[in-house]
C-alpha cells in the first residue's frame, strides 16, 4: 500500500492505453495525438471555424487587459501628484470618473468576451460531438466487437464534457493571462527594470515546481479517464445483464467488481487532484516572496529617491498582475490537463480507420436478382488463423440456403461475409454476378434483409420500429406488412395499437411479438436477400407457428439464408450446407444428406434420439 502511495511521486512510466492492448479496427490505425501540442492543435483547429466571433473574444480580452492595466498606472501618478502638491478639487474629480470609467469598462468587456466564448465553447463542443457520433458509424465492426459500448459512450459523453467545461472557463482566462503577463512585463521594464529583474527571481522557481509537478499530474490525468471509461463499460454491461446477474446469485461478485474499478479511479484521481493542488500553494507562497522583495528592496530605492512612492505603488500592484495569472493558470491546470486527457481519447476514436471505402467504379444496383455465388472463400478475424477454408457454393434466386454446423463453425461469419461486414482473405464472392467489392455497401446492404436471434428494436412507437426497414413507407404499408407477419392482431390489442411507445430494446413486449415486428420490419424493406439467424429459437409453439407463417411469406420468391441448431426446421430448404472447423462439409436436400450417412445424418438422429427421450 505505501508503494502504491509514493509511485505517483516518483518519475512515472508510460501509461499504456487500452486501445494500445488490443487491435481492434481494419488496417493499420492513423497517427494518433500523443503529445499536448497535437491535442491543442486540433482543438484550434475546431475553435479556428469561428474566426469571426473569436476575433471579436480576442478583442475584448485585449481591451480588457489593458484596462487592468491602466488603472493601476492612474492610481500611482495620481499618489505621485499628491505627494508633489500638484492635485487639485477638479484633477481629484476627474481621477474619480476615469478610473470609475476604467473599471466599468473593464467589466463590460470582461462580461462580454465570457458570453462570446460560451457561445464559441458550445459551437465547438457540438460539432466536435457530431462529428465522433458521426465517425462511430463509419467505423468497422471489428471495433465494437473488442471494446466495451460503456466506454465508448464514455468518450462521446464524459471525454467532451471535459473539454467543454475547459472551452467555458479556462480558455478565456488562459488568452487574458497571457496578454495580462505580456503587458505588465513591458510596463514593469519601462518603470524599472531593477525592480523587474527582482520580481523574475521567483519565476525560475514556479518554473522548476510546474515542471515537477506537471510532469507526474498529467499520466495521472490521462489514467483517471481511462479508468472512468473502463467503469463505465463495466456499469453499462452489468446494468444490461441484470437478468443473469440475478439469476446465478452474482450481486455481490459484480458489486466487488465495481468496487475495484471505482477504487483505481479514486486512486488516480486522488494523486491527480492532490499534486496539482501543489500549483496554486506553491504560486502563492511565491507570490508573496515576491511581494515581500519588491515591497522591500523599493522601499529602499524611494528612500534613496531612485524612485517614487506612486512607482512603487504600481510596481507593487503590477507585480501581483504579473503573477496572478500565473496563479490563474495554475488554477485552472487541472482543468486543462482532464481537458487534454478527454481530448486525446476523443481524437484517438476519430483517427480509427473508417470501413474501407469502396472502389472507385463501384456501382449501385437498382434491382437484385439473388444470385449469390461463394467461390473458394477463406477468412480470419486474426491473420493465420482461418475461420472459413476454401467454401465454394452457390445460391440461385428465390432459393433457401439452411446453414448448419456446430457452434463455432462459420455460419455467423459466412453471413457477414455475404454482408461485407469483413471482406474475405482469399477467394470471391459475387451477387448477379458482380462481386460485392464492386457493388456499394450501402446498395448491397439495402437488397438485404435481417431477422436475428435476439430483435433489436429501438426507443419509439411500434410504427417508427417497423418503419425503420423503409423510412420513406406509408402507414397503410406498414400495417400491411405487419398483417403479413402475423403481428397486426397482438399490436391492435395494445393500448394505442400502432403508436404504443417501446422502452428501449422493446423492454414490455415478449420475446415472440418483437420477432413478429423484426418480420414485419423485414417484409417493409422488400429485400432481395434475407437472413434468417435462429429466428424461431426460445419461442412457444403457438407463437413459432405464426412466426413460420410470417417467415414463409417473407421468404416467398426471395433468396434465404437461414442459420438453425434445430434441423426440423430446415428440411424444407432446398439446399443445406454443412459447415464444420470452418470447412463446408456437405450440402445437399435435406433428403440427399441423410441418404448420405454423414455428418448432418449424425446431428439429425442425435437432435431425433434427444426428443424422444
């Protein structure tokens, strides 16, 4: 424990990064922001879009900084002119008015350039948001298959909320703090530079202590967020498997889960926001170094008449100028370094290589036969090591194709091919005899239809779920495709019928009527192409015979691809592939395989010999 506590003091290692452990993505990824002044750099980059009202921020904050100055300056020669017996009823007056004139103003411009740079902040922010949100869907599957969606959410929530709080309140002060350090280091060199020269002597000081301090702060930092993005993947998996988590008694093992992950983010931060917090004590004690040598050794040099007492005055006074913003920035660090840590992460997920584009002569198809041809096909998630070996087959319009196989043996991963949600290593894959590496994705996919294991459905009312298979589709379409599918009478019985509201993922419905919607969603689409994936599976009698209803007349005249476990269910197909290891091992009718004795003849009886006991 005491080791943990005093490495963060020590020079710390590289923080390796998630992403740095896995190789999720297609294709070697993109220079990523590795160092604070690429990170700034792109968020200048989005920040430079507003260059009208940036100018305009700018504007104020030079204005303003020069107005801070100035009232110190007026206040020591008005001191200076009543020392020397020169200040007058009328000059008192309007020393009075201006220097009221002068704060006044300050403040307006103060007021003005923090709304302008709000309204800069949350331009920013936006477009930043819609652009990762954006990015995220062009991005390959293999990238959400190896990384939790909790902490991809982090990244598109917390990470940007970082960098907006930094935009709305440092920024401004990071801009008037340079010009305020600017401004009064020349007025302070035209007033003297003795005393300027001993004012310097603390800044090699907070130089070293920044260095020391910045160096440990900012890993941590980095690490913090990286925690917080692992919490919140853990969060959003257990609160989706609160089912299972109930079922197998395992409340207290994830609460010992969460309990570690949110123990490193209290460690990280703890050392984060405790090192830093050295920033504003060390600029203080400084400060007051500072003050404490100037206020002296110029009271010295007034006494000797070197200098005069409104001098001193405003040396003194600029002098706290001088390291105030020092003070502010410091302030404002661990703001800024939680900033650069959430910024990165976001600029990490934009350099993701998106799905590769398609060919240049790609071509869109208007009308899709169904002919689909796999010719010596193999594919691998990893290099080396195939998970399909050499399939060769072909699917004629309006046929359907069962596949089947042990767990692991290709099924899933052959569809996906067909889908171009990976393209194959070796061998080609044509629909109507183009390959589908010169058809559009976009086009394939929308000749495709899809009704998986577990239906996805989204926030929103029956009809908008249904719609979703063709969005420009009437209502009357709508309600004939879910007459089709057998799922108009159970949504007419719902309260609002076809305007009931789902909760997310169909929470309120059973199992069954989000199968019968998937149909419906699936007849809208008018596919050429349909994938059936264990459709029928974990469904009550009654119900899996309206689904088979639904499923004959979506399949009706379409080419099918249909994934099963229970072979009873395929004997229609006219043709079934037998996949085992990643190799087609068999295909034929349901009558020509078990005529064959192989290896679909074994599954059968066995799945037979099962149901009779």
């Amino acid at each position: 424990m005491f080791k943990a506590f005093i490495e963060p003091f020590r020079q710390p290692r590289p923080v390796l990064d998630s992403e740095s452990l896995r190789s999720g993505g297609q294709g070697k990824p993109k220079a990523r922001a590795k160092n604070w002044s690429g990170t700034l750099g792109r968020i200048w980059s989005y920040l430079s879009r507003r260059k009208v009202k940036l100018s305009l921020v700018l504007l104020m904050v030079f204005a303003s900084s020069a107005l801070a100055l100035l009232g110190p300056y007026m206040v020591g020669i008005a001191i200076d002119q009543f020392i020397a017996g020169e200040a007058t009823s009328s000059s008192w007056a309007w020393f009075l008015l201006g220097l009221a004139a002068v704060y006044v103003l300050f403040s307006l411009t103060s007021w003005l350039q923090n709304i302008w740079m709000i309204e800069i902040a949350q331009e920013t922010v936006f477009r930043m948001r819609y652009d990762l949100f954006a990015h995220l869907h062009k991005l390959p599957i293999p990238f959400f298959g190896k990384r939790q969606q909790g902490e991809i959410m982090s990244r598109v929530t917390n990470d940007i909320e970082n960098v907006s709080s930094t935009l709305n309140s440092s920024a401004i002060q990071i801009f008037s703090s340079v010009l305020t350090l600017i401004g009064t280091l020349g007025v302070m060199l035209w007033l003297s530079p003795l005393l300027t020269l001993l004012t310097f002597i603390v800044v090699p000081l907070m130089a070293l202590g920044m260095r020391w301090i910045t160096r440990r702060t900012g890993p941590l930092f980095k690490e913090r967020q990286r925690n917080l993005g692992e919490l919140n993947g853990y969060i959003e998996e257990t609160l989706s498997g609160q089912r299972i988590i109930k079922a197998f008694s395992q409340e207290e093992r994830v609460i010992r889960g969460f309990e570690e992950r949110n123990m490193r983010i209290r460690i990280s931060a703890f050392w984060a926001q405790t090192i830093s917090g050295f920033i504003p004590k060390l600029m203080n004690g400084l400060n007051n170094l500072s003050f404490a040598i100037v206020a002296g050794i110029g009271g010295i040099l007034a006494i000797q008449g070197s200098v005069t007492v409104g001098v001193i005055i405003i040396f003194v006074e600029y002098a706290r100028q001088f390291t105030r913003p020092l003070n502010d920035l410091a302030n404002q660090w661990n703001t800024l370094l939680s900033a650069i840590a959430g910024a990165e992460r976001v600029f990490e997920v934009l350099d993701e290589d998106e799905e590769s584009k398609d060919e240049g002569a790609a071509i869109a198809l208007d009308h899709m036969l169904g002919n689909v041809r796999f010719d010596k096909v193999s594919f691998g998630y990893d290099e080396g090591r195939d998970i399909l070996r050499d399939i060769s087959f072909e699917a004629k319009p309006g046929e359907m194709i069962a596949l089947v196989g042990p767990t692991g043996a290709g099924k899933t991963t052959l569809i996906q091919l067909l889908s171009r949600f990976y393209d194959p290593t070796s061998g080609t894959i044509t629909v109507d005899g183009h390959k589908v590496t010169t058809i559009r994705r976009e086009n394939l996919r929308s000749h495709m239809a899809f009704v998986l294991q577990d239906s996805f459905l989204f926030q929103g009312t029956i009809r908008e779920n249904i719609r979703f298979g063709r969005l420009d589709a009437s209502d009357e379409e709508v309600e004939i495709a879910s007459k089709l599918a057998n799922a108009h009478s159970f949504i007419m019985r719902m309260k609002n019928g076809y305007d009931r509201v789902l909760q997310a993922d169909g929470s309120g419905i059973s199992q069954g009527q989000k199968q019968l919607l998937a149909i419906a969603r699936a007849i809208l689409a008018d596919p050429s192409i349909l994938v059936l994936d264990e459709a029928t599976s974990s469904i009550d009698t009654v119900t899996e015979i309206k689904i088979q209803e639904g499923l004959e007349r979506l399949m009706h005249g379409r080419t099918s691809f249909v994934i099963a476990h229970r072979l009873n269910t395929i004997r229609q197909a006219d043709r079934i592939l037998v996949l085992k290891d990643g190799r087609l091992l068999e295909q034929g009718s349901h009558g020509e395989l078990l005529k064959q004795g192989g290896f679909y003849s074994e599954l059968y009886n066995s799945q037979l010999r099962k149901k009779a006991q």
